[in-house]
C-alpha cells in the first residue's frame, strides 16, 4: 500500500529532525570563517575569492554552502557567486541581535561533545562531566577562548532579553542596582542606558570581568565585584537582579543564591529574575524553551528550566514572596520578589 502525501511529509519532517546536527555544524563553520561578514548584505562574492580570502579550499567551500543554501542560508548562484539570504544576513556580525555568536557556541568542543554524552543524564550523572572529566564553568574558565564566545552570544542574544528587560521594567525608583551574575555587564548596560541616574555594580567571576574592556563600565557607572553569589553578594543596592543565572542551577544551588542575596537586601530591596517561564504542557509552550532545557542538563545535569510554580517554591524556600511576573518582549520573563 502506497505511503500517503501526508506520511511522506512526516518521514521528510523527522529525516531533517534527525539531521539538524549536521546543520547546526555547518552553521558554526560559515560562522568561524566569518562568511557572513564577507559578503556586503546586499551584495555578492565570488566563490573563488571567498575561499581565498578564508585561506580555505574552493570546491567543499561550495558543497558547505551548496547544502546551507538548500535551507535558506546563503544563496548559491549558478554563475560561482555566492550572495545573502535573509536567513545569512542575521549571521552579519553588524546585524542587531546577530546570530553569529549563537552558530558558534551551541556546537563548540565543549557543548559538541557532551551531547554525545547525553544517554548518561538518565542515570543521574552530568554529560558535560561525563565527556570532559571536569564540569562546566571550569571548562569554561581553562578554555578562555569558548568562555568568551559564550559571553559574547549571552551579550547578543538573538531574543535581545537584555534591552527587552530594561524596556519591561520601571528601575527609576533604584539609585544603586546590583547584576548578579551578569556576565560582560550587558543587561546593567542596558538600564542604565534607559535610566540615566542609576549606577550599576556588577558581581561575577575573576575571569569574567577581566574581559569587560574599560569602556564596558560606562565611564564609572558600573562598578565590579569579584566573587561568587553562592558565598555573598554586594550589600545596599536598591534592586538586585539574577538574569539567566538560576537556570544553571540545581534547586538546592538555588535556594543558596537567594539566601546570599537576601542577607545582602536591605528590608525595602527588590529581587528580579530574569528567566524562560516553561508551560508544564508542551504542546503549547514554546520549542525553544524545552531545548533550552535540555541544554541544562547536558551541560549541569540537575540545572534546568522551570514553571512559575516551581520559582514560586525556590522564593519561599530562600524567604521571599513572589510578588508579580512581567512579560517582556522577548522570552524572558521578569520575576519580582521581595522579603518575606
């Protein structure tokens, strides 16, 4: 009996499932030569010229593109020249909320190979550890080159959560706000950018804010901190935020990070968390947050995505209230929380 339209189209729809790691490792490769930016957005390349200019071979140069062009990624013309797409042009490093951070870090050694590791999450060990023998963020920090790539797509993340957070949130009550975690100070940059009379202290690892470049700090607006939130946090700012940090966390981590901050918090302080909100039921939440999910526990294993209700449970454990959820125009929500 002959397959119908219909079951044909869903063996081509899991045949590609099946494949996206090939794409995904094409996409960083384009990213790594820096193709995009090669290329003038609305311009065109000589392949031959391209593969010199990347000190790369001509022919599989082509079959690369070739076959990102078959989805929409470049356009490969019959005349030997190559030219953009909408799709490649958000592979421009000039491109606002460019992707080309995000194609070079999601298939980077140390995510690539933990995913092959993936199987052993289900009897309760850490693939990244599994595939590496150390855990992440010491990868992270004895790979300094794949730490700033992750910084770098963190600080251009394509939903643009940082701009999106300070767009949603009303910090002109905050004369002080602390970032927890906050990476190379993008979020903190953003506020500050809106809300000209606050100052900013930001609190991450050594490694980390040693890349912040001088000009990062906004002429004195943002001041540093090194440590780590798990042992204490900077004290007296009127709004203390963790975007994108609990995610990387298991709940009893968690609860330990809201605890420092809390004996940081004077009694009127506020607590922002920015984070994805995960629908319990898939088949209306959104494809990005769930494998977003699963990225945290093949990087962390206990770390994850979590429902409102299980945010609500980490605030009570560590002595807040969970007062209100703001939506942002982007994917990340923004938890306020205050002293119980």
């Amino acid at each position: 009996m002959a397959e119908t339209p219909d079951a044909q189209d869903d063996r081509t729809a899991l045949d590609l499932l099946l494949r996206g790691f090939q794409v995904s490792r094409m996409l960083r490769l384009v990213a790594d030569l820096g193709i995009a930016d090669r290329i003038a957005p609305e311009g065109q390349v000589a392949l031959n010229d391209l593969a010199r200019d990347c000190g790369v071979h001509p022919q599989p140069l082509m079959r690369v593109l070739r076959a990102l062009s078959a989805f929409g990624v470049f356009a490969v013309r019959a005349d030997g020249t190559v030219a953009h797409t909408a799709l490649s042009r958000l592979l421009r490093t000039d491109t606002p909320k460019s992707f080309h951070h995000a194609a070079r870090f999601w298939t980077a050694p140390g995510s690539w190979r933990a995913w092959e590791r993936l199987d052993v999450a289900l009897t309760g060990n850490v693939p990244h550890e599994a595939a590496w023998g150390i855990g992440r963020f010491d990868y992270l920090r004895a790979h300094a080159e794949e730490g700033r790539i992750y910084d770098a797509m963190m600080a251009n993340y394509p939903d643009d959560r940082h701009a999106a957070i300070a767009a949603a949130y009303d910090f002109s009550g905050a004369g002080l706000i602390a970032d927890i975690g906050g990476g190379n100070g993008a979020m903190l940059r953003q506020v500050l950018a809106r809300f000209p009379d606050a100052r900013g202290v930001l609190l991450d690892r050594s490694d980390v804010i040693r890349a912040i470049p001088p000009d990062g700090l906004m002429g004195g607006r943002i001041a540093i901190a090194e440590g780590s939130f798990f042992e204490r946090v900077p004290e007296g700012a009127d709004v203390y935020t963790l975007v994108r940090v609990l995610h990387d966390w298991s709940d009893e981590d968690c609860v330990t990070i809201l605890r420092a901050c809390r004996a940081a918090m004077k009694p009127q302080a506020l607590l922002l968390i920015g984070e994805q909100i995960l629908d319990p039921d898939p088949a209306s939440g959104q494809h990005v947050a769930y494998l977003s999910d699963m990225q945290m526990m093949a990087m962390l294993g206990a770390a994850r995505e979590r429902t409102e209700d299980e945010f609500r449970g980490l605030l009570v454990a560590a002595g807040f209230t969970l007062r209100r959820v703001l939506s942002t125009r982007s994917v990340v929500s923004v938890i306020e929380a205050a002293l119980a």
